[in-house]
C-alpha cells in the first residue's frame, strides 16, 4: 500500500465530493431492498451495493430504512450466520412504526463476530427479507490513534476512508441528530462553538453572514449525500428523504 493509502485491504478508494470511501475487493449475494415494493411492510438494508460492508468492532449496528410507515407493530427477526452457514445469533425484536432510518446493534450478549471471519446477516419481516455480509477486520494502530483526536465530522470521513461502512453510517447519523438537538435551544455564540468543536466552517460563516436559507448542518447534509451516490453503494434512489 501506499503512502497514502489509509485502507486495511485491496480495492479502490473513490472520492466523490470529498468523501473518500474505500471499496471491498469482492462482492456477495445479498438483497438489500426495493424503495417500490408495495408491501406494507417493506424495509430497506443500508448496505453498499456489493451486499459486503467491513467493520472493526465485535458487535456492530445495522441500518435499516423504512420508506413509509408501517400499519401495525410486527416483529423482526434477525438471523446471523457464519461461512458454513451454521446460525450464530438469532433474535426478535421491533421498531417503531414511523418511515426513516432505524438502527440493530448486535447485543453485547451475542457472541463476538471473530476478526478476519465473514458473516452473512438477514433481516425479516412480514414477507419481506434482507440480507448482506459483513467482516470484521483488524484496526491498525495508527488509525486508532487518529480517531482518538479527530474530530466527530473527520472520524466519519476517517472510517470512510478506512472502508468500515458500518461504523461510517454509526457515527453520522447520531452525530446529525444530537446536533440538531443542540443547536435548537442554543445563542449564536453557543453555535458557533459547536461548529467550531464539530469541523463545520462552512455553518459558521453562514452564520456569521445571516445567511439563514443555508441548512444548520449543510455539511454533514453533503457527506450524507454523497455517501448515498457513491459508485460504491448507489443508494441515493431508494432513499428520498432529506438528511436534515
């Protein structure tokens, strides 16, 4: 690898307005999902195009959109296989009914997903499944050492670039929804510094210049997108709803 290279395995690193995310080597069968279904109780995995995301945790969190409401409370069921397709982890449990992005963290309880192994996941509900792999690699001591003093905003553009999808997506989207919670009952001053301790210039001169029109959190609205559209994981289509 290169001087450069930030990555832990083989396949290319794209940049797509900013973003750097690093690509898999392979692919997997897998399906994530059709925004069109006209189930009533369909879901979408956020999960590459590929069917394959990386991780560097024991117990990941999985993302999930529900494109519209749901008419009445079902259980999921989530099934988690090895390579031989032995059942690892099975469980049950629900979400609530309302459309948007809804997240499954493995129980601390379950067994620990073994570094270097692939794993094959699968969601179901009602009539509807979905399914993916995962693996988890081994973080390098450097990159540890960086997210430690990076800031919230470069250690999702870090894990980007690092190629771990799902500690991507865990780390953007609760870092959008506490700064939204945040920045509604605070003085420009109290703002300001908020965008200063988050690495969002581009909110802190529109704040500064009155520029109102520009979203509170524009930039992380732009990593957002430009993760869904990534030539990696194309899912800008299925998901339509705003970020912010």
């Amino acid at each position: 690898m290169g001087s450069d290279d930030r990555g832990f395995i083989g396949g290319t690193a794209f940049t797509v307005a900013g973003t750097r995310l690093r690509s898999p080597p392979a692919g997997a069968p897998g399906d994530r999902g059709d925004a069109g279904s006209r189930d009533p109780h369909n879901f979408l995995a956020l999960i590459p195009a590929a069917n394959f995301g990386l991780t560097a945790i024991a117990h990941p969190t999985f993302w999930l959109y529900l494109p519209a409401p749901f008419p009445d409370v079902i259980p999921f069921e989530f099934v988690l296989r090895n390579e031989q397709q032995e059942v690892v982890f099975r469980t049950f449990f629900e979400l609530e009914q309302t459309a948007g992005i809804a997240s499954f963290r493995l129980p601390p309880n379950s067994p620990s997903l073994e570094t270097g192994k692939k794993y094959r996941w699968c969601f179901l509900c009602g009539n509807i499944s979905r399914h993916g792999w995962i693996e988890r690699i081994a973080m390098r001591p450097e990159i540890l050492l960086q997210l430690e003093t990076a800031s919230p905003r470069q250690r999702v553009l870090l894990l980007a670039e690092c190629g771990l999808w799902y500690e991507t997506l865990t780390e953007l989207v609760p870092l959008r929804d506490k700064l939204l919670s945040q920045l509604k009952t605070t003085t420009l001053e109290e703002r300001l510094l908020i965008y200063a301790d988050n690495d969002l210039q581009y909110e802190a001169l529109a704040e500064l210049t009155g520029f109102e029109k520009i979203s509170s959190l524009a930039t992380l609205e732009a990593d957002w997108n430009a993760l869904l559209q990534h030539p990696f994981v194309r899912l800008h289509e299925m998901i339509l709803d705003r970020f912010v």
